[in-house]
C-alpha cells in the first residue's frame, strides 16, 4: 500500500504539482503545502518546514532527506541517497549527482560501459548552495559552509568554508580561524 500511494504522488508531483507557482507569484503557498504534502510520501524523510520550489526534480526520490527548514531549488535536481541538513538553502539550477558514468576502459565506448553506482552525498546543516552550483558523486559538504554560484565542487567541503570555482576551491572561511 505504501508502494502505491508513493507512486501516486509521485505522479501527482511530476505531471501537476511540480509546476504550482513559487514565491512571489500569486498561489505559492498553496505550490510549497502540495509539493510538501507530497514529497512526504516520496522521500525517505522529511523534516518539518520544508520548501521545494517549482519545477524541481529529484527521480525516484530514493534515499532523499531534507532537514528541518531547509529548501530545494527552483529547476534543481537532487539525485539518489542525499542526504541534505537542517536550515539549507539553495538557489536555482542546482544540480547533486549521485551517480555517474564509468569511462576507464579505452577498448569500449563510453557509452557502453556502466554507470559507478550511487555514491551518497551529505549536505550539512546551515549551508548556502548558490545559482547553478553542481555537487559531485559522493561530497560531503561541511555544515555552515557557503558554495558561490556556478561552482562545480569535486572533493569534500570543510565546515565554515565558503568555496567558488571549477573545480570549486576554498576561499576563505566564515570563521576568523579555521575550526580543528
């Protein structure tokens, strides 16, 4: 039974829901309670005050967890198995990738080899993703961190940092001195 009405809303979000307007345009609170409503039932977990913004995908939603108070993106796409904390907020266009091609052999094509396999990524709490940022297969990325816009982060992100760039790189940290 359960199977079923996740499938249900999942259809509901994927042909209507996704589309409901999103702050300020008239009838977005009505968007953020539906596409709460429903991804309660497509989610591994759910905290409370979520905000999923229009047009937003995220598959299947296997394994997502979203944190209390914490946001996903207009035009985002969050894969499998992430895990995203508490108070995060995140712009447009994000995209977390949790998978990823194999290329290693050079006597196939590429695209005829597999895919990696899921490789979680975990958002901390209190993290601000910026415009267009794209997250790696299997990032951690440290609570209280800042992600500048169109950044492409490739390794795990220390707490406190705020990071820029392709690939993205530590610029400097939120605290005067770097936390142990």
């Amino acid at each position: 039974m359960k199977s079923l009405l996740r499938t249900i809303c999942l259809i509901a979000y994927y042909t209507v829901a996704r589309w409901f307007p999103t702050r300020p345009v008239p009838g977005w609170k009505f968007g953020y309670f539906v596409r709460r409503v429903l991804v309660r039932h497509i989610f591994e977990r759910v905290g409370d005050n979520v905000m999923v913004k229009q047009n937003a995908r995220f598959g299947k939603g296997r394994g997502i967890i979203v944190g209390n108070n914490s946001q996903i993106g207009e035009r985002s796409y969050i894969g499998a198995q992430t895990r995203i904390g508490n108070d995060v907020i995140m712009g447009p266009d994000v995209v977390i990738w949790s998978v990823s091609h194999a290329f290693d052999r050079t006597d196939i094509p590429i695209n005829k080899q597999e895919g990696t396999g899921v490789r979680p990524v975990d958002i901390g709490d209190d993290v601000w993703l910026g415009q267009r940022v794209i997250i790696m297969p299997g990032v951690k990325v440290g609570s209280h961190s800042v992600i500048g816009a169109a950044s492409v982060v490739t390794k795990d992100v220390p707490e406190w940092a705020i990071m820029g760039g392709v690939p993205a790189r530590v610029i400097r940290y939120r605290k005067v001195s770097k936390p142990t």
